[in-house]
C-alpha cells in the first residue's frame, strides 16, 4: 500500500468565536511528529484492524488465513520497520500538487506504455533502471487483467479524501477562515470556473462542438441515473429515441458516448 497524507503543518482553532485563530505547533513550525514513533504508532493501527476483520471473516480470499500461516505472518510484519516519512516538501506545496496528480488520476497503467495485445499476451514497457531507460515486459492476457485489479480500489474506499478545513460540509467556512486567520488572499475565481470555461481560455477548445463533424453542438437529450450494480455483460442500458423508432434522424453523430450529439 502507497498511501500520501498532505497535511496543513497547523489547526484552525476557536478561542475567540468572533475570530479563528491559526495555532502552529509548538516545538517548530515546521514540525509535525516524530517519525520513528509515528511508524510504530501507523504499524499498530493498521495491524489491530487487519486483525479485526480477519476475526470477523471479512478477508474470505486471504491465502494465508489458516490460523498456523497468519500467525506467522502477523510476527513477519512485526519484526519489519514500516516507512512512515513526513517531512516539509523541498519544492514547496506547488511540487506536491505537481506530482500527485500522476497517482491520483491515473490506474496502474498510461495507455502509452501499451505497445501491443494479442489474443494471447499483452506487451507494455516499464522502467529499466534510474536513468530513463525502459524495457518490454510480455504477459498473458489473463495474468495482465490480474495485475491491473490489484490497483482497483475496493468498494467504499476513496482515491481521494479531505479532511479538517477541506471537508465538503464546511469547506466554504472553514477554509475561508483558515486564509483570514493565515493573511492569505481571497480564493481565485478562476478556480471555480466550469469545465467548459477551463478547456476554452486554457486549451482554446470548445467542448460543446461535435468532435466527429466539427461543427454544430452538443447538447444534452437524456440523463442517465447512476447505476448502483454493474449491468451483465451486453447488457443494453439505453438507446437513442431515433434509433428505437427505427431509423437515425439526420445530423446525428452515433460516435459520442458521453452525451448525445445532435448538430443543431
């Protein structure tokens, strides 16, 4: 497990209810915890939980959940140090943001370093030593989708989670005073800007014209409920109300999949 924790090196505290004040910590201001203790005190919690659901029976497929083998195991992960590192970014918070994004909004694998599937195998390219250098790596098709799961978080847990000032119920407020109580400037209302707005003073890219016939626009015919079940393969979640009348009204553009595109 590869897990990053951004946290504010402070609280918003609540002395004076007119005014939130921002309290550091005491030691140093840039200092958090130590962490030869935060790493024994992380090893603890994580095992007394793994623990909990391995008495519950909520680990059905653990390969070594027969009493002899997780004993075993549980005293192998004891003897081990776990790296618990916390330390103030060198390039400073632009640096973390910079390179989180290649964790968080991304699965296992970019379809760049897919270089090529059979029926048979999949071949991709992976690091080959600290220089650069890249090698293929060949496996099969089924041993591939494997190796893929494994970065596919399980039900109820998050890429993503915020706590203190960012949490959504009382970001708004929070966060607010949280950048009075700091002296730092207003948020950026560019910041809050639509998708759309974003793509076209960025990318200079209209989203709303048709990607296939490059022009006319989109516009939205049907919204979909989410679903809370994945359907059965094949399965037929909807179809153009043209099509179910038997044909295919004219100007219409079958290759968008995130909203139906009518040139209009």
């Amino acid at each position: 497990m590869h897990l990053h924790a951004v946290m504010a090196c402070g609280v918003l505290g609540q002395d004076d209810p007119n005014c939130d004040r921002w309290h550091t910590p005491v030691r140093k201001p840039d200092f958090l915890f130590p962490v030869q203790a935060l790493s024994r005190v992380f090893r603890g919690k994580f095992m007394a939980a793994l623990a909990q659901v391995h008495a519950s029976g909520q680990l059905p497929r653990d390969r070594q959940g027969d009493p002899a083998s997780w004993c075993a195991r549980q005293r192998q992960l004891y003897r081990h140090d776990w790296v618990v590192y916390a330390k103030t970014p060198l390039g400073g918070p632009a640096a973390v943001l910079a390179h989180l994004p290649r964790y968080t909004h991304r699965t296992a694998i970019g379809n760049e370093r897919i270089r090529k599937i059979t029926a048979q195998e999949v071949v991709f390219t992976v690091r080959a030593d600290d220089h650069g250098g890249k090698r293929r790596v060949r496996l099969d098709g089924a041993e591939f989708v494997r190796h893929f799961l494994l970065h596919v978080l399980p039900t109820g847990i998050k890429r993503i989670r915020h706590y203190g000032v960012l949490v959504s119920a009382c970001k708004s407020v929070k966060l607010a005073a949280a950048r009075l109580a700091l002296q730092m400037p207003g948020a950026n209302p560019k910041a809050a800007e639509s998708a759309q707005a974003f793509m076209a003073r960025v990318a200079r890219m209209e989203v709303a014209v048709c990607p296939c016939r490059k022009r006319g626009r989109l516009r939205v015919v049907a919204t979909l409920a989410g679903l809370q079940h994945l359907p059965m393969p094949g399965a037929k979640l909807w179809q153009h109300p043209s099509r179910a009348a038997g044909g295919r009204r004219d100007g219409s553009c079958v290759a968008c999949l995130c909203a139906v595109c009518m040139a209009v």
